[in-house]
C-alpha cells in the first residue's frame, strides 16, 4: 500500500480483506494482522469523511497567474 | 437638339444614384446558392428565386456576428443596401444582417456546430473521463450569484460535508460569458485546483444559455484533464457541452447530487463492512479454539503444555540438548504451541474487550444466557476501561436458540 493513500484505496483494500477473512483459509497470525489493518482502514475513512469545517472560497487568477483564494460569503 | 452622349462613367453614376438613393436599407429573402467564405472572412454568394438572383456580399465586419455559417440551398432574409459597383458595372446587395428564414439562427447554429463537433470525435465516449469515486475538491465554474450555485452548495454542504468547493466565478451569459466559462476551466487545469468540475447554470431562453453552446467553451472542456460534469438549464436543455463534457446532469442540483456519495451511505458501508469483519474474525476465532481444545485433549499435547507452562526456559534447555529427528520434532511442534497460545491470547476476554465486547456479570458470575435473568436483575458490565452496573429492562431470546 502507498504511503500516501487515498479514501479510494483504502475502501478497496477493506474489500480484499473482508473477503479474505471471509474465505477464513488464513493462518490465524495473518488473519489478525489484516483485521486490525481492516479497523486502521476504517478509522483512516472515518476520518476522511469527518472534514469538519469545510470550505469555500472562490479562486481567481491574479495578472501575474497566482491563485487568490477567498471565502465564500 | 444635340444628343446627349454619355460616358460609361456617367451612366454607371446615373444608375448609381438612382439606384442608392431610391432603394434605401431593406430587407430581402432568397435562397443562397454559389456560397464562399473567402480567407479574408468576407462572404460571397448568391440569392435567388425562381425567376431571378442577385450578387451578396457579406463583409467581414459583420460576418464574425453571424452566430451560424450560411449553406447552399438555406432559405436566408436579410437586411441589406443595394451597391453599384462601377468598376465592374454590376450591382449587389450589401448585408447588414441575415437570418434563416423559418428556423431561429441559434437553432440553426447550434445543429451545425454538433454536426461539425461530433464528425471530429468530441463526443465520443473513449474520451470520456471517469468521475473520481471519491472527490475532495470539487470546482464550480458558474455565476457566484443566482439559485443554481445556492442549490449546489446547499446540497453538497449536507450530503458531503467532506469535500472542499472552489468556485470560480464567471458571467454565464452575455458578450464574455463563453470566453469567461473557457478561461476558468483552463485556470483550473492549469493548477489543478479541483478533482472534477462541475460547469453550468440555472434555466433560461436558447439565448439565456447560448455560452454553453459555443465552440470555445466545448474545446475547453474537451481539453480538460479534470473531469467535468455539465449541468445546464433544466432537464430538458441540451447544450454542445452536455455533448462534450464528461457527463450530463440534467440540473444543477443533480450534478451536485451525481457528484458526491453521501457521507451518511459511505459511514452505513463502512459499518457494514465492520460487521462482516467482526463475524469473518468470530468465525475464525471459534474454529481454532475448537481446534485448540481438540488438541489440547491429546495426551502428548496435554504434556508439553504442561512443561511449556511449568518452566519455558527449562524447557528451551532440554530442546537444545535433544538431537537429530527429536530435536527437528520439538522444534515443531514448539512452533505450533506458540501459535496456539497466541490464538488463546486473541480470545482471551480481555482481548475481546479491548476490541468492543463485553461481559456482563450477575453475582459475580458471567451471564451466558437470558435464562440466568429476571427483569429487574442489577447486572454489572464490563468493558475496556471500566465497569458500569445497569438494570434488566426487557427481556428477549432469539427464535433460533428457542
């Protein structure tokens, strides 16, 4: 897995992972490390889905091609 | 009486004169036929009828106001001066402006600028960019004022508190609105500000959300690495960039709707998917432990369980001082124990605790089923970090252990 990843990967990986340990053919050792990569995971979405404040700004471009941001309203 | 003799300049005048000045601006229709656009932008055709035709001429002037390209074989009214050109001894009409007679010009327009988008491929879907499962950035390149970015807000702010807006303000009709709608998907381009783009505006005449019917504004949402999402007027709009873009949404509201999954569905699969993991893991847990017991009943197992318990370090001793194939044996099977004690580590209650069981108690004894309580009972449960007591409210069993 990257070491940056995104809600897209993560929810893949959930994915092969619940089937995996659906499958249950892993050793128990294993089984255990992806479940608690599983709950990682989770949390990692979790968190993606909590952006608490979001925003928005309007972007403009300045003469010179730099970017201005500025809250909406 | 001397005759009068003119000049062929003088004639020409005369019919000139007479000609300009007694035929002013006025409006004529005919079909076009031997139509040209010469590479200096000026128009050359001819308008006729049944019985007759007259040379046109279009400058380039007014030719760029034309919104559609004249055809042969269209049916054109157009405004126009009657010129006599006295080098060449011929006269012409000299147009103002024209329209298709019959059908709107925009309407007109709009058909061919299709016909010509779609023969060059710009609507084909192998140029369709998917739309990101997951956007945090989402571009509105629309008008900062009016109902349809309120509408767009309003829904992304409660079906996706998650993802942040950038809008790019832009006039969505008018003179500029075109070259204003294209810059701003450039401008987002060109800094990446946004996973996917939603372009568009609310409702209006063909006029109202013409913009969205030019060249311009197509081209740049074609050359769009972002993907983008068009959403103009009502459902029953269709614009060039509908054709171009990405995907259409019929309104505003739905490309703010299409766009986004609700976080509240994301949190449901998400718990969803947490339950699976839980009984996938329960399952497992059972098997070994059923495993582990049936192991443990075996005599030669019951016996190094015992010394593993009773002294490991003596135990490890006595595996290095043992040899060959009896060595390679307890080497083995050590391995093995390890696992298992893990496996019993893992369903310790303890550890099942930490995950988010928990025990409930009722005198000191675990309960195990609903048999060992009455309502009313005070029962003590035990999680992580605590413990908390509570009272028997109801009671339930379920169906299939009745």
């Amino acid at each position: 897995m990257p070491k940056k990843k995104t809600f897209e990967q993560a929810m893949s990986r959930l994915d092969d992972i619940t089937a995996l340990l659906e499958n249950g053919e892993l050793p128990l050792d294993e089984s255990i490390r992806l479940y608690e990569e599983a709950f990682k995971l989770m949390a990692f979405c979790r968190k993606e889905l909590d952006n608490a404040e979001q925003k928005i700004r309007t972007i403009t471009e300045s003469g010179s091609g730099a970017l201005q941001y500025q809250d909406f309203e | 009486m001397e005759k009068k003799i003119y000049s062929v300049t003088e004639l020409t005048r005369t019919i000139k004169n007479l000609l300009e000045t007694h035929l002013p601006s006025l409006w004529l229709e005919g079909e076009v036929s031997n139509y040209k656009r010469h590479y200096s932008q000026h128009l050359y055709f001819t308008l006729k009828d049944a019985n007759a035709q007259i040379a046109a001429v279009m400058w380039r002037s007014r030719a760029v106001r034309l919104p559609f390209e004249p055809e042969d074989g269209m049916h054109l009214r157009v405004l126009g001066n009657v010129r006599v050109y006295e080098q060449g001894g011929r006269y012409q009409i000299d147009i103002l402006q024209a329209e298709p007679a019959g059908v709107g010009s925009l309407q007109i327009a709009f058909e061919q600028l299709k016909a010509r988008l779609h023969a060059e491929g710009l609507f084909d879907d192998s140029h369709k960019k998917p739309l990101p499962l997951f956007p945090k950035r989402i571009a509105l390149v629309t008008s900062p004022t009016g109902a349809a970015i309120r509408d767009m807000l309003n829904i992304l702010s409660r079906r996706a508190p998650y993802v942040d807006i950038f809008i790019l303000p832009v006039a969505v009709q008018g003179e500029n609105a075109a070259a204003s709608i294209a810059d701003a998907i450039e401008m987002c381009n060109r800094h990446r500000c946004a996973d996917v783009i939603i372009t568009g505006r609310g409702g209006g005449s063909l006029e109202d959300l013409w913009a969205f019917n030019e060249e311009r504004v197509a081209r740049a949402v074609f050359k769009s690495r972002i993907p983008v999402i068009s959403a103009v007027g009502h459902e029953t709009d269709f614009t060039i960039t509908d054709f171009v873009a990405d995907l259409r949404a019929p309104t505003p509201s739905a490309a703010a709707e299409l766009v986004v999954t609700d976080k509240e569905e994301w949190l449901a699969r998400l718990s969803g998917q947490a339950g699976r993991l839980m009984q996938a893991m329960r399952h497992l847990l059972q098997y070994k432990n059923d495993q582990l017991n049936r192991l443990s009943e075996s005599h030669v197992m019951q016996r190094w369980q015992d010394r593993l318990n009773q002294n490991r370090q003596r135990l490890d001793l006595t595996h290095t001082r043992l040899s060959g194939a009896m060595n390679q044996r307890l080497l083995r099977e050590n391995n093995r124990l390890q696992l298992l004690e893990r496996t019993l580590r893992a369903t310790h209650p303890d550890t099942l605790i930490k995950r988010g069981y928990s025990l409930t108690l009722k005198n000191g004894r675990v309960v195990t089923t609903v048999h060992a309580l009455k309502e009313g009972d005070t029962v003590e449960t035990r999680l992580a970090d605590g413990r908390f007591t509570a009272q028997v409210a109801t009671i339930k069993k379920d169906d299939h252990h009745a």
